[in-house]
C-alpha cells in the first residue's frame, strides 16, 4: 500500500525547533544547506544578492524595494521552511499554509459590530535590533549565531519586504504582542484574527475600552495603528476582501461587476475563439464567487449551474471544431488523391 506524503506542516512547538536547541554557527548552515564559510561570506557580501528598485502602487505612492535574490533567497526559503514546521496560534490566518482569506472572513460570522486596523508600517518598523534579539534572548542562540542569522535575514537595519521569509519571520517577533491582544479579545468574549498587519475583532458588542486596552498594547511594542473603523454587520463588512454578511459570506463588488463584464462580452463575441477565451475567464471568476460563497449557499449553487452549462457548451463549441478539423482533412486528403490520379496516365 503507498504512504501518503507526511506534509511539514505545524509540527512542534517553537521550543522544540532545531533553532531553538542552541545551535552552532556550523549547524544553521547545515539547515540552511552551507558550510559554515559559504554562509558566512553569503552574510559579509550579500549587497551581491539583493535587487533594490521603486514601484509605483495605484494611490501614485513610491515605494522603494530591496530583496533577496540567488543564494541568498535561497537561504530565507530554507529558514521560512524551518520556521512554517512551528505551530502557530488559531487566530494567526496569514502567512499559514492551508489558510486564506476566506478561512479568515469566516471566523468572523454571525457578529454584530467589527472592528479592523491595521499596524502601521509593520514590515519596516521591524528592526535588525528586533530580529536580533529574538534569537539571542527568545529562542536563546549564541550572540555569534544571532548576529550571522541576523545579518543574512535583514537589509539596510530592517527586514526586506520582499523577502519570503519576512512575513513568517515576523509573526515570530512580534508574537507576544499579538498573544496580548488575543487575551484581551478573549477575557471580552470577543473574535479575533491577524492578517499580516490587519487585525479584525469582532463580537455582539465591540467596547472603546477594547480598542485603547489594543491600541495601547501596539504601542508599548513600538507600532502605530491606522485604518481603525467600526462596523455593523447590517451590511456587508469586507475582511480581506470578503464581505461579512451575517451568517453568509460574500463576493466583492469588484468580482461581481467584473463577471457582469464578462457575460456582455461573451453574449456580444462573435468568433468561436473570443467566446472560448471568455468561457475560461468566466469559469474561473464564477468559481471564486462559488469558492467565497460556499457550494451549498444560493449564490455558489447558481454559479455552479452557470459553470455547468458554460462546461456544456465549450465541450459542444470544441467537439464542433475538432469535427469541422476532422471533415477538412478528409476533404483534403481525398482531393490530394484525386489530383494524384488524374497525373496518372491511362494505359
């Protein structure tokens, strides 16, 4: 009988984690699969592996880049490996294998008011001071092995934003400040889950006092909070993109206009080409309105009976051209035969 693959996945907790057993420098580079020189020089020179750049997001404001590339990438995914194996807390949904956005919006069903807010500049507010002291005094690494992993997961003073490793890292460091906030929620009967840097409480009744008791925990821990709102679950609510509605989840306005789009363009198409292309972008907007949803809700029932008959029809559209396919090259063929016959002289 074949074994199912065992999965690496929230296996232990953080005291039983190689990192946590005061390692060598020699035995992070076997985890990080260096010798200890290699990892060492990776760490003196690793200006030669980093990518900065600017990008532009849609609000016009700039950002300025600097990430990891090459065998210094490699060595965040191998330590992000490492670390995704230690179980992580229930109200954590991201970052967490097996765990998304919908996971998150759901945890929030059936409430009355919600109130979101984000930690302001979470990434770079994260310090290699931060990083370092988490492994020396919270896993309880040797000040040489902090200092290597140290230099080797931050840039220029603070973790990179676009490092793999970055977003688990930092769930890591900032755990406690995140325990604090998840006992507040709790001694006040109140749900509470973390998305990278946004929080969403929720509950019957949502108290001011929880919010300063909240507020005032992110500050002693050095952040700042921002995008704070209050909401009531008469209509819908969107976590992390995914309305609250009740006992019932929804799709964004922007999917659902985005599908009504579609269904124009896919009555209006004219050539078999253009109505399968849409057919596809069709099927895969309708099965994450059908996902958010849920299979058995209304809403995901007639987006499944709208993928279906879409199926029925690209499969009828394909046999068709397969069989128009099939008929041209008999047509063909057969002509090509009598052409040839006809250069055959008559004995």
């Amino acid at each position: 009988m074949r074994r199912s693959k065992q999965k690496n996945i929230e296996r232990y907790e953080i005291d039983r984690s190689p990192l946590a057993q005061r390692p060598t420098q020699r035995d992070v580079a076997l985890l990080l699969k260096e010798t200890k020189d290699d990892l060492r020089r990776l760490a003196t020179y690793k200006e030669e592996f980093i990518v900065r750049r600017q990008t532009t997001s849609k609000n016009g404001k700039v950002r300025d880049l600097a990430y990891p590339v090459g065998r210094l990438r490699a060595a965040h995914e191998r330590l992000k490996f490492h670390l995704n194996k230690v179980k992580q807390p229930d109200y954590l949904f991201s970052p967490r294998k097996k765990k998304g956005q919908r996971d998150n919006a759901a945890h929030h069903l059936d409430q009355d008011q919600y109130l979101t807010l984000d930690l302001k500049q979470f990434y770079p507010s994260t310090s290699d001071l931060m990083v370092r002291r988490w492994f020396r005094d919270y896993l309880g690494m040797y000040d040489d092995v902090a200092g290597l992993l140290t230099r080797l997961c931050t840039i220029d003073g603070k973790v990179s934003f676009g490092s793999p490793l970055t977003p688990v890292l930092c769930t890591m460091i900032h755990r406690p400040m995140f325990d604090q906030i998840a006992k507040v929620c709790d001694w006040r009967n109140l749900r509470y889950s973390v998305w990278v840097d946004d929080l969403t409480i929720s509950g019957k009744f949502v108290p001011r006092e929880a919010l300063h008791e909240i507020r005032e925990i992110v500050r002693v821990h050095g952040f700042k909070t921002h995008r704070i709102k209050y909401r009531t679950g008469n209509r819908p609510v969107f976590i992390t993109g995914i309305g609250v509605v009740g006992a019932l989840l929804v799709a964004p306005r922007s999917l659902n206009q985005k599908i009504k789009e579609l269904w124009v363009d896919y009555h209006d198409s004219v050539t078999d080409e253009e109505r399968e292309s849409l057919t596809l972008k069709l099927l895969s907007q309708l099965g994450t309105v059908r996902h958010i949803a849920g299979p058995n809700s209304k809403v995901g029932q007639k987006a499944a009976n709208q993928m279906n008959s879409l199926r029925q029809k690209l499969n009828k559209m394909q046999q068709a051209a397969e069989k128009k396919q099939t008929e041209d090259r008999l047509l063909q063929s057969t002509l090509k035969n009598v052409n040839s016959s006809a250069e055959v002289p008559w004995l």
